[in-house]
C-alpha cells in the first residue's frame, strides 16, 4: 500500500519555482528548454529539437548547461529499430529534489557571498594621513580625534588625515543584502511551500514518454501522406486508360522465324531500286576477262581466255589501259585506284 504522503503527481509550486529560477538567472533558450521539460516529464532530445526549431549544436549546449547546473538530468538508452540497427538516444528530465536542493544552495551561496562583502568593507581603510601615508580605519576614529581642534589628526606625524575614497566600497553591502531578500522573497516562499514535499520514485525518475503534440503532428503527417498516395493511386489509374503505362516500355513480343528469313529478305530488295554501279565493274576493259555473269557465278574455265596458253600470257594484256582511253578518261581518283587494282589482281591469276 502506497504511503499517503507520497504524492504521484508534480506539484504546482514546485513547477513555478523552476519558471522563476530559470527566468530569473538564465537566457530565453533554458527557459524554453527547461518549459519543455516541466510540461513533458521526459523527453527525447530529437523531440526537443522538434519543438524548439534550434540547432542541434545550439540545444546541446542549453542542455549541458542546465545539466552541469544540475537542474536536469540525462539518461542513456539504447533502441532497435525495425531494420534491426541499434541506436543511441539521451532522454531529459528534471529530479525536483535535486532542483530545490540545488535552490537553496545557490541562494545560500550568494547570501554568504553578499555577508563577505559586507564585512570585508566595513574593516577596511577609510582614514588616510596625505604626509606619511598611514591608513586608519574606523574603529580608529577615536584615537585619531583631538577634542582640541575638533579634527582626525594622525597619531605618528600628527597631521591632519583625510578620508580614503579608494577605499570606500562602491556600494553599500547592507543594502544590497536588503534588496537581495526583498527580491527573492517569492523564491523563499515557495521553498518553505515546497519543504515537506514528497515524490514518488516515477516522478522524480520518469520513464519517457510520448508528446501529445509531436503525436498529432505525425498522425496528420501520416494520413496527409495516405491521401495524396491515394489520390495519386486513382489519378494513374485514369492515366493509364489513355495509353501504355511505363511498366509497357521494357516488355517487347519477339517472334524469331528462320524459314522466313529469306523470303523477308528478297522482298525487301524488290521493294528497293538497284543502285547504279559504275561502268568498270558493268564492263571489263581487260580483252578475255571474266564476264559480270560469270563473276557473279564464281567460276570461269581456262579456255575462256582465247589467244593465251598455259604459262604464257598474250601481247596484249599489257596494253589493256591504252585500249580504252575514253573510259579511263571519265574515272575519278578513285576508280583509277580500284580498276588499276583489279588488273593487278587479274594478271596475279593468269600467271599462277
């Protein structure tokens, strides 16, 4: 059975004193922050980014700095996404207990700071002789006052002494000791509030838990997302009644028939007209010559070549350019080349 004592639930003094400290000694970023936290108990720092819109370099140093004030604390967990990788995350929350403890030792440490200065100014110098240069304090006054002349009068050189004003504090330590309690009375009144104050173990020590309105966001996100795939689902689908969708583009109907494949062929050259060849491959100039047709055939016989016999060849096969000088006339370049090239093909076999 739960002690009654033991409350479940952050209460609101304790909620207000973490506004007015954060406030009241640091920046708009660790108020924001440590707001984040008081509304939250424990969040994730890439939610906090979320909310915050700061840099992540810039929230890192607001929380180190909260964290080595030790206002909030930090804890590591290790999660597995659903691809099975590990990652790391820190998660923030604030331990109250630590907060009003760390409270009221730094509220204590100023008081004793303002004292110290308090004290230190008041045993200073504040009488010093303009001749041998003797310092006095106060509590000296009396041995320096001579009741003849109504003057402070140095007690080595007795000469007149003046006033130290480089020794006068600036400011006066009772005052500001004043102001000070004035102007944190409403942070010492929620500690006495908060003095008996007990919390249960899963409030100062929160598990993480989920944002109401990261949640939201994501589940808009979420169904905004599912509309628009929606929608674009439909809107293909309309698309794909006026014309061949690009899954069509990579699927192509072969159909490989050999028996075909000439009867293909020579129709395709009817349907062409001849090119022109030029006229030394229509007619040979070379007297005894393979005919077009018989070229065409691949054979020739040797007693196609009158006036030749075997291993000699007739006088006038060396003459076979002088023969025709109007058709060599009309060559280009080119078939100059190529008719002189054939001839030399055709000597090189009636001499074999």
């Amino acid at each position: 059975m739960a002690d009654p004592d033991v409350l479940t639930e952050v209460p609101a003094s304790l909620k207000r004193l973490a506004k007015y400290v954060i406030r009241g000694f640091y920046g708009i970023e660790h108020a924001l922050a440590l707001d984040i936290l008081i509304r939250n108990p424990c969040v994730k720092e890439e939610d906090m980014l979320e909310l915050l819109k700061f840099d992540r370099k810039q929230l890192r140093s607001v929380l180190n700095n909260l964290k080595g004030d030790k206002f909030i604390k930090c804890r590591m967990r290790v999660e597995t996404a659903a691809d099975g990788k590990t990652t790391r995350h820190n998660y923030y929350f604030i331990n109250y207990r630590t907060l009003v403890n760390v409270v009221k030792y730094k509220l204590d440490h100023m008081r004793r700071r303002i004292e110290t200065d308090e004290r230190d100014s008041t045993n200073r110098a504040s009488f010093k002789c303009p001749v041998c240069s003797n310092t006095f304090t106060d509590l000296e006054a009396n041995q320096l006052f001579d009741p003849r002349t109504g003057t402070f009068r140095c007690t080595f050189c007795d000469t007149e002494v003046e006033e130290d004003e480089s020794a006068m504090p600036k400011k006066d330590a009772r005052t500001l000791l004043a102001r000070f309690n004035e102007q944190i009375e409403p942070i010492y009144a929620l500690l006495r509030e908060t003095e008996d104050v007990n919390l249960a173990y899963e409030i100062l020590e929160p598990e993480p838990t989920e944002i109401p309105a990261l949640k939201q966001s994501k589940d808009r996100a979420a169904t905004t997302a599912g509309a628009a795939g929606l929608a674009g689902g439909h809107h293909r689908e309309a698309w794909a009644t006026k014309g061949p969708s690009y899954e069509d583009l990579y699927t192509q109907n072969v159909v490989i028939n050999m028996d075909d494949q000439e009867d293909l062929h020579r129709a395709s050259l009817e349907g062409k007209s001849a090119k022109e060849r030029p006229i030394w491959l229509r007619e040979s100039t070379v007297q005894g010559a393979y005919s077009s047709e018989e070229m065409k055939e691949g054979g020739a016989e040797a007693g196609a070549f009158p006036g030749r016999e075997e291993g000699s060849a007739g006088p006038e096969e060396n003459e076979e350019v002088s023969q025709r000088p109007e058709l060599v006339a009309q060559m280009t370049p080119e078939e100059k080349e190529a008719y002189i090239a054939m001839g030399q093909r055709v000597f090189e076999d009636l001499f074999e």
